[in-house]
C-alpha cells in the first residue's frame, strides 16, 4: 500500500457549458471505472459542478471547485461563493492559488492562505498551488520564491491539517505553454517543498503530503513525472479538456507509478 496514493486533477478553467460537462463524464467514466490506485479529480466552473457531482455518484471521479471566497461562511461579498456552498453541492475539494488568480485578479500569499484556512473549514481537500515566474526562475530566486508561498499555506494550517492538504508545484512558465519543466528540475522543487514541510510540521506530515506536478503535462511526458520520487500526481489544464486524452493520461500515470 502506498504511503500516499498518487492524484491526478483535471483543470477545465473556464471550459465547457453544463451539457458539455455532463457529456464528457459519461465518455470518461467508463474508462477510469476500474482504477482503484489512483484518485481522480475533475474542476469544473462553478455553474456546471451541481450537474457533474449528480453524473458521477457511485463512481471513482472526485468534483473539486476551481476557487473559493476568502471570507465566510455568508457576507456581503458579490460575486464570491463559499467553501461551506461548495461543499453543499457535493464537491470534494477546491483549486486554490492558480497563478492565473495571482496573476489576473491579485491573489497574495495572505489570501490564498486565507482561502486554505476556509476550505479546511468546510470539510474540502484544498489543492493549493505555488509556482515561480519565468523571471523569477532566471533570477535564480525560484527555490526561496516557492519557499515562501509555502510557508504562508503553512502557516494557517494545524498540525492535524499538514499531512492532509494537497500541494501542487506550477511554474508559471510551464502552465499552457506546451514547455513542460524537465523531471530533474521537478524533482528537485519537490524535494525542497518537502524538505520545508519537514521544518515545519515533521517527518511524518511532511512523508505524507502529496504534491503535485503542473505544466504542459500530458499523455506522453505524465510517467516521467509520476515515476519521481517526490511527485505524488498531476494537475493538469489542456490535456485534461478531451475524455479520451485524460483517460490515456491517467491510465499512463498509474503504469508509471506501479
Ligand atoms: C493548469 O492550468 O493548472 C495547467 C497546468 O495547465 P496546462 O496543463 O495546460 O499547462
């Protein structure tokens, strides 16, 4: 039994209407039915989680949320929807931290840990991102820059809390780019991120948590990463918006981390 079972997430951001989601669950499920080693997750927009919760009962597929409020459970705050909303329509977790909400609506450190804090609230696996710009890796800062995006998502959690959470490294330059990072260099944040996990919460949480590798991840480079040592899955954008493509993905994924 694996000490952490490998999770591969499929990011639509701002695809597909509610009959197109629905319409590609029915064509993924039956391809993934079987596979009880790894878990699965799909992050639908916001209108279409009700609908897509509703088509995958009883199966293996997990709904996760693509943001959630900072605040809440209620308030007058337009436009947001709370972690305790999200979890009533029957999602499992929440994408928080992208580097398209840090970089596109000014999410900060402080919020996304923010956002953390609420979702663990509400009973969701929070899947919090990090990630260093193109700039940043140049300047060879990306190791303290992701450090400390880390250390802020650390610093909301309990003790109880660390080995649950899910982590996923993004390099801002990998994310739709089709230039995915090489294993090596993956592997090597990886280790960081859990090496400062160690710091902060101790050996046990730190050999529990999964992180998670995003980037131009596909069909053909996914068992390059799952085959590291300290890459537990994959979040995935462009590679996870066709049934077929994720399913070939995942089922790649699995073979490579068996
Ligand atoms: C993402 O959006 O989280 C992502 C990794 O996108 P892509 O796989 O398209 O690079």
């Amino acid at each position: 039994m694996a000490l952490r079972t490998p999770l591969i997430i499929g990011n639509w951001k701002m695809h597909k209407t509610v009959a197109e989601a629905v319409a590609y669950v029915t064509a993924f499920l039956p391809q993934v039915a079987q596979m009880t080693d790894v878990e699965i997750g799909i992050a639908p927009v916001f209108t279409a989680l009700s609908s897509v919760v509703a088509s995958v009962q009883g199966s293996v597929l997990r709904v996760l949320a693509q943001d959630v409020a900072a605040e809440g459970p209620t308030g007058a705050f337009t436009g947001e929807v709370a972690a305790e909303m999200l979890r009533e329509v029957g999602c499992h977790g929440v994408i928080i931290g992208h580097s398209e909400r840090r970089r596109y609506y000014g999410e900060t450190d402080t919020i996304v840990a923010a956002k953390v804090r609420r979702a663990f609230d509400a009973q969701l696996l929070p899947v919090a991102c990090v990630g260093e710009t193109l700039d940043e890796r140049e300047a060879g800062t990306a190791l303290p820059v992701v450090e400390r995006q880390l250390r802020a998502i650390a610093g909301t959690l309990t003790p109880d809390e660390a080995p649950r959470i899910v982590i996923a490294y993004e390099p801002v330059w990998a994310i739709g780019t089709g230039r995915a990072a090489t294993p090596e260099l993956a592997q090597v944040m990886h280790r960081h991120l859990r090496a400062t996990w160690e710091e902060c919460f101790g050996a046990p949480a730190a050999a529990a948590l999964r992180l998670l590798y995003g980037g131009s991840v596909t069909a053909d480079n996914i068992a390059a990463f799952t085959s590291l040592p300290d890459v537990d899955g994959a979040l995935v954008g462009g590679a996870s918006l066709a049934p077929d493509g994720f399913a070939r993905l995942v089922q790649r994924s699995q073979a490579a981390s068996a």
